[in-house]
C-alpha cells in the first residue's frame, strides 16, 4: 500500500513538472515582442475550489469552496506580470439551537460555526501577450490565514447576525505554482474598454504547518467551549474559473 502511494506522489509530482515546463515553452514560443509594447493592467475574479494535500487531507476531508481575486501590471515589452492575489475558501459549517443564557432558556437562537482559510499571496506571472489566446505560469510566495468562526443569529426568517466571534486562528507561510489559459470572449479595444477573458487555472500550494480546528469539532460541556485542535501542513490543490478584464 505504501508502495503504491508513493508511485502514485512521483507521478502526480513529475505531472506537475511537466505542466509547468509545457506552459513555460509554449508562452516562450508564441511570446512576440511587438504584442508587448503597450501597458496593460489586469483584473480577475473567479470561483475556486480547494483540495487538501499530504498531511493536510489526513486531517481534513472536507473540499474547500470560495472565490478568488488578483491585479497585476504587465512590463511593457516582457511576458511579465507583477501583481497580488487573495483568495476565500470555507471547508464547511455546522450548526446548532441554544438557550440565550441559562437564566433565559425559553429563548434560543441559531449558533453557526464556519471553518475558513484565507490567503493573500505576491505574484509573478509569465504569460503570452496573443489578444486572443493567452497560456500562463504564475509563481507565487505568500501567507494563509485559518480560522474558526462563530455567529449568533436568531431562528426567525431574517436570522441577523447578533454576535460574531472567532474561536481559532493561525497563519501559515506558503508558495508554490500555477498554469492556466485565457480565451478572450470580448474585445472593447477600440471604443478603449479593454478586453475579457475566460480563466481556468490549476495551482499547488505548499504551506507551513498551521493549528486550526475541524469541522464538527467544537462543543459545549455544561456551557463551557471545547474542541480538539489539529496541526499539520497546508499544502493545497486549488482550480478556479472565472473572467479576467485587461484594460
């Protein structure tokens, strides 16, 4: 069984070399200086979805689920673009009905725990400058965020917010490596409105060990909190699809 897990990491490693080094020649290839003249700004959103890796997966079963955002400035005259990414994902929430207070316990209200990991992470990206097909390699180096958080909210239909807290955090340095492409789908160049892509990216993350808590494992014991913390690496596998806008 080890055996057969540690050819399976060789292979899922030696496929990420691969993907890279592809994208990397193919941007070298197509990159045409000429295309690379102008200053181009660039925005994204997309939704994103987060896979636990190694240690990470043994302690946590659950997919991550967000959104993802980033800027960046490309060098005129270069396949180089410099910018900043931040990305959300929450890997569930579990919830309960409690008395308000022991000496009120004919009012309840709905306590909602999430399990979240924020990152925020400085970019490097190669990238073709084609207008209308765009492969790319980013390289990025950063921090994640984990945390637990907790919220009152009555059971009615509005259930508002009366109190947040967080329970549990800690932060984790990261870096790692990406490949993706862009297809325009909309060219606003010449009414000066610049140009949108569809995005699609594959990522690897490899994070320091954090503490965080997992889903399900917080509780209540004669009013007092308790739950079990969990450490190890965050090493993440994350894809995410959305829309660029280059002006």
């Amino acid at each position: 069984m080890k055996t057969f897990f540690f050819k399976q990491k060789s292979l899922f490693n030696s496929l990420r070399v691969s993907v890279l080094t592809a994208a990397v020649m193919l941007i070298i290839i197509g990159f045409n200086p000429g295309q690379a003249d102008a200053q181009e700004v660039e925005f994204g959103a997309s939704l994103q979805l987060g896979l636990p890796q190694g240690p990470f997966q043994d302690q946590l079963e659950e997919i991550g689920f967000g959104i993802q955002a980033m800027a960046g400035y490309h060098i005129p005259r270069t396949p180089v673009m410099l910018g900043i990414d931040a990305g959300f994902l929450t890997f569930g929430t579990d919830r309960r009905d409690e008395p308000l207070s022991t000496t009120i316990p004919d009012v309840r209200v709905r306590v909602e725990n999430s399990y979240n990991m924020a990152s925020l992470n400085f970019l490097t990206r190669l990238t073709g400058r084609d207008p209308y097909f765009r492969p790319y390699v980013d390289f990025l180096v950063g921090f994640n965020y984990l945390y637990t958080e907790s919220t009152v909210s009555s059971r009615g239909g509005s259930q508002e917010d009366v109190f947040r807290d967080t329970n549990f955090d800690d932060f984790a340095f990261s870096y790692g490596a990406g490949a993706g492409i862009r297809f325009m789908v909309w060219d606003g160049r010449e009414g000066g409105q610049g140009r949108v892509y569809v995005n699609t990216q594959v990522r690897y993350m490899v994070g320091s060990e954090a503490e965080y808590i997992l889903p399900g494992s917080i509780r209540t014991d004669n009013g007092q909190l308790d739950f079990d913390v969990s450490s190890s690496r965050t090493d993440l596998l994350s894809f995410q699809l959305g829309l660029t806008f280059v002006l």
